[in-house]
C-alpha cells in the first residue's frame, strides 16, 4: 500500500533531531508537526517572522495577528521569539535553519526542484521557496511519486520553472524514500507492500536501491 | 516634535496617480487597512505596489485592484485573489515576481542605503534572467537592487506622535523594513500614545523613519484562514 499523506509527514518526521530548528511549507510538510517523536525537541520557523509555532489555537482564541507561512491561525510555545522578513529570511539566508521540508510538482536526480509556476496556468508566485531551497542545507520533498496520470514526477529533469537548482537532499513519496545521489535517486526504504518494480516502473529519473533497502513499518 | 496627522486621508492626500507605493503585511495580517481604504477613496489609479502579497478579493490590495487603481504588483505570491489572477492573465495588469526574502531584503537594503545586494534566491531560475550574476564562494549570487518607493505604508500597534513604532506579533512581517525604506513613510497604528510612554528598549521601528502618524479607526484585521483545534 503507498502511503497516505498522514504517513508521509510520520515517515519525515523520523528525520528530526534533538535541537533542530525547522522550516515545514506548506500541505503535507505542515503535517510533519504532528508526529514529531517523544524526546525530541524542535524550534518550528514560521518564514513570517516566529521560531516557535505551537499548534492551532482553540475555537474562540485565534488572534489575527498571529498567523503562519499558510496564512492560518496558530499559537507560540514558550521561548518563542517575532522577528521582521528580512531577518527572517536572513537566518535562513545564514543557513540557520537545519531543515526544511517542503512539497514540489517535480524534482529532478540531480536534486533539481520545480514548485512555484505552471506556464500559463498557474501564476501565483514562489512565495518563500526559492530563498529557502537556496540556502538551506537539508532539504527534504514530501510529494505524491506520480501525477493523476500515473506518470512519474521524479525526473531526469524538471519541465517546470525550477524554483532550484541542485538543493534538494531527499525525496519522501507514497512509494518511498528517496537520498538524491550523484547517481540519482537512491531508494533507501520502500512503503509497506510497495514493489521495488513498482518504484522503477514509477520513476522516470536514475534510480538507484540501496543495498540495505528496507521496508518501513509504522 | 509632532508628526500626528487627522487620519487616513490626510496622510496620504499627496499620494498621486503613477506613484509607487510600499505597502506592509504578509498575507491579511499587519495591513494598513485605513490607508488603503482611503487611497480607494482619493481614487489614485497607476499605482506601483510592492507588498508580499495582493490581497483577496474584497479585502487588503484587493479592493484597489477591484477599483483597476494598480498598473503593476511586485510580490511574492498573490495566489489569494481571482480578480488579480484575470487582471494578469488578460495584460490589464503587471507583475513581477520576487522571492520572499529578496523582497523582504531589496527593502531593507533602500533603508539602509544600499543601492543593491547580492542574494543567491533564484539563481539558476528564470528569477536570474537578465540579472548579474557573481560567484561568491562556489556559489551563483545574483544582483539584486533595492527598491525605490515613493511613499512606504505601514501597519504597527503602537506609536508615539515622534513616530516611534512598535508592532505586534507576526503582523510585524514587512512592515518595519518598508517603514525604513519609503522617501515618504505613512504610519497607522492601533494606538497612539504621547512620547515617554513606549519603552525605548521595545522600540522596532525608531521614529525618524516615520514622516507622519494616525490612530486607525474601525480595524477588521480579517483572518486568512481560520484554523483551529479540538479541545479535548
């Protein structure tokens, strides 16, 4: 079975460390949240001006002042610190931040990514996805393997406007995970009862399996 | 020293068609919503605006684009607005794209007198086309200029009638490098208080960036997303 969104979120949350300070975009990277493992302790960046997002208020206490990257009502935790967007964007400018996850339309076996424009369909900008994959060092997709044809969305190349160039480190798709390697796309784990002929048939870039490749489990 | 103007429509009666404007908030959320109420009021039409965002359609920058008071948009995502999204696709309306953070920085180097940066946002993507590019290190920046804005209109929670700005929570967002970097900056607050009484250890924005002050009226400070969880 390839994963549901819920799982791919619990699949990357897996890749959290103790003291990391993390950038999660936008659907199913925002989900990540939800599943980060007992004893480990993350400062959530919010690209609009917090370290320190806590979860979503209770019915009655949003405050419109208080808001994410997604533009949706949220709390602060404790240590929590507002700063401006240029500051915000300077600390992930600095590499401050140690990861960041994000959703993308195609990625690339060079780590190549495209996110933010469909060429007379889709115009709505990139947002703070350029800066971010730009300078962070850890960059993990969280993404569907294939589109709503069936064809592969991890590439030879991009087709898409890149949003950029040889930055992503990871791929976590419903199939499986994916470490970009100087010869593609190597499959380190597979979803549970997921083929590793379905993953080939399913990606159209290099595709390499680990020699340890192992099922997930949940 | 008394920069306090009557409100809204005072502080931007000089604002005139063609003008490029800087315009505070991301999202719905640290707009100036006296401001740009009045400029839909006064009627001013070919208007440059850079803000993060456009709007939504009944609210913020959307109700100047309803009005057709917006010759150009530079912002980093406007995914928000269907009235925008037409102007775009039918050539009534322009846009240009920025990355977040380069938008957020090409204001802040115009407040601190920096005619250009060079940032590594959109390197090797169409964001470079015609740009200078220069390698720092391994690694493509790209040159990217400040802005140059006529008036810059911002949002804050508190002022003093020096012009001293405090803001809150993430409504703070654009607002303090856009107040740093207009010729001309209009500031509205959601509380006016006499000099003295904000803490000058709190102060964001210090008030010589700050030409001219109100106390707004009447904030909506509509929510984007509502999103909220169960008790349990």
């Amino acid at each position: 079975m390839a994963l549901n969104k819920e799982q791919i979120a619990q699949r990357i949350a897996r890749e959290l460390k103790d003291g990391y300070y993390v950038n999660l975009g936008i659907g199913i990277p925002t989900l990540v949240a939800n599943y980060i493992p007992e004893g480990v302790n993350v400062v959530l960046q919010s690209e609009n001006g917090l370290l320190g997002m806590g979860p979503f208020p209770f019915e009655g206490e949003e405050d419109p002042d208080l808001i994410n990257a997604g533009k949706q009502t949220i709390t602060t935790v404790p240590g929590s610190a507002f700063f401006d967007s240029a500051m915000s964007f300077g600390m992930i400018r600095a590499g401050k931040v140690d990861l960041t996850v994000l959703g993308a339309m195609e990625v690339a076996d060079n780590g190549d990514i495209a996110n933010w424009k469909i060429p007379g369909k889709m115009v709505k900008g990139m947002g703070g996805a350029m800066d971010l994959v730009a300078a962070a060092k850890n960059i993990i997709v969280a993404m569907q393997h294939t589109n709503k044809a069936g064809e592969s969305k991890l590439l030879p190349q991009c087709t898409l406007p890149l949003t950029g160039v040889r930055c992503i480190t990871k791929v976590v798709s419903d199939l499986g995970v994916f470490d970009i390697t100087e010869d593609g796309f190597c499959c380190i784990e597979y979803a549970p009862g997921v083929t590793i002929e379905e993953i080939k048939a399913k990606t159209a870039g290099r595709l390499t399996i680990a020699d340890d490749v192992k099922e997930m489990t949940f | 020293m008394n920069k306090v103007v009557a409100n809204a429509d005072e502080a931007i009666k000089d604002i005139q068609s063609g003008m490029t404007l800087m315009l505070g908030g991301f999202g719905l959320c640290g707009i100036p919503e006296n401001c740009i109420a009045a400029l839909v009021r006064k009627g001013v039409n070919n208007l440059t605006c850079i803000s993060n965002n456009a709007g939504v359609d009944d609210f913020g920058i959307g109700l100047l684009l309803q009005e057709k008071q917006v010759k150009k948009m530079i912002s980093s995502y406007v995914g928000e607005n269907a009235e925008f999204e037409r102007q775009l696709l039918s050539g009534e309306l322009e846009v240009d794209l920025v990355p977040q953070g380069t938008l957020a920085t090409r204001c802040m180097a115009a407040g601190y007198g920096m005619p250009a940066v060079w940032l590594l946002a959109g390197a090797g993507t169409e964001v470079a086309d015609g740009k200078e590019v220069r390698n720092f290190n391994g690694k493509d920046y790209l040159l990217e200029m400040a802005f140059d804005a006529d008036f810059a209109i911002v949002k804050a929670w508190k002022g003093d009638r020096m012009g001293n700005l405090i803001y809150k929570e993430t409504a703070r967002n654009f607002n303090p490098m856009m107040a740093m970097a207009g010729k001309i900056t209009i500031a509205e607050v959601e509380e006016l208080v006499e000099p003295g009484e904000l803490d000058p250890n709190n102060i964001h924005t210090p008030g010589i960036y700050v030409h001219r002050i109100f106390q707004g009226t009447d904030y909506e400070k509509r929510i984007e997303q509502k999103t909220v969880r169960k008790r349990l």
